[in-house]
C-alpha cells in the first residue's frame, strides 16, 4: 500500500489560493498591477509576491484589496470545490491574522455565485482592537459570542456582547471589535452580502 504524501501546511494552500483568486479577478478587470496599486493603496511589488504566493498577506491587506476589486472579502480565500456538502476539518484551519497578531480570521464558509453569505469563526486576544472598514451598501453582519465579551463600536456607538449574546447589523459603516477583558473573546460571524446593482 503506498504511502500519502504529506499534506501542505493549511498556510501554504491559504497562500496559494489568495494568490491564484488575486491574479484571476485582477485579469478579469484587465488591471496591472500598477492599477491595483492605486485603487487598493497595497504597493505593486507586495500584490506581485501575494500573485506568486511568496507573500502571506494580512486581514488588513486583504480587505484593501477586495473593496479595491469590489468583491467579497472571501472571494480571495475560496478554493475551486464542486457543489455539494462541505466538510470543514479542525485540522484542515486555515487562519488569517491581523499586523499585530490579536485578531485571527478562519473562513468557515465563503461566499460563491449561489451563496451570498460567508460564515467566519473569529477569536480576539485581550486588549486587542480590530478596525474594520465600512463595507458594500446592502452588507450585513450577523455575530454571536461563544466565549469571552466584546465591545462592538457601531459609528462611534457601543454595543457590550457576553456570551450567548448576538447582534445584527448593516456593515457599511466603520465597525470596531474591542476585547476589554482578560480572555480571549470567540466569535461566529455569518456576513451577507446585498444584490448588486440594487
């Protein structure tokens, strides 16, 4: 019986994968990389090692370049699998973080042409912050917590979250995750994304 050869790192297929999806959606609009640049503000040279997968980028970076291709967030992360029931296995985790390591994303679910909605599991270190950008018009975030408490700063307005605790709301304005306490907050988050053109 021959032996499996041993799996890739979740890392390297992660990288790889952004790497491939960056490169075709970017074709797709017949941008250089020299464009992309200017409209996601990420340097030409950092897109390029990202397109060989020589580069593994942050949340932060990803998120720029999405809302610069105008595109869903996980359509950087999705790996071409045929239709039907999804497994996703512990061990098969595939984690992007933040610059500063506080803020950790792992893409349960990602958003393709039948399913307009992603699913993420989200964990954030004490005293950690998360910034995050206004998204699409029409975009909603749907978040539970399992584990710890969050402050969710909705346009400069606090929502405190304990466990068990979940909230609903449009995405499309600034939005900051805040751990205050002294263990790691665990979050579910189904984001949901708006017809376009609507």
């Amino acid at each position: 019986m021959s032996k499996r050869p041993p799996a890739k790192p979740p890392e390297q297929d992660l990288t790889a994968s952004v790497g491939k999806n960056l490169r075709r959606l970017r074709s797709d609009r017949s941008l250089s990389l020299e464009e992309l640049a200017k409209l996601s503000g990420v340097s030409r040279s950092m897109l390029g090692q990202i397109e060989l997968g020589q580069s593994a980028p942050t949340i932060n970076v990803l998120w720029k370049i999405a809302q610069a291709l105008d595109e869903p967030f996980s359509a950087l992360l999705a790996d071409a699998r045929p239709p039907g029931p999804r497994v996703v296995r512990a061990a098969d985790m595939q984690q992007l973080a933040s610059r500063d390591g506080r803020f950790v994303s792992r893409a349960l679910f990602t958003f393709d042409s039948r399913r307009k909605a992603e699913a993420y599991e989200l964990k954030l270190a004490p005293g950690g912050t998360e910034n995050a950008e206004p998204h699409a018009p029409g975009t909603t975030e749907s978040l539970v917590v399992s584990r710890g408490a969050l402050t969710l700063s909705l346009a400069g307005e606090e929502h405190q979250l304990a466990v068990g605790d979940a909230i609903l709301f449009d995405a499309d304005v600034p939005h900051v995750y805040r751990n205050r306490g002294r263990t790691e907050t665990v979050m579910f988050l189904v984001m949901t994304y708006g017809t376009r053109g609507s």
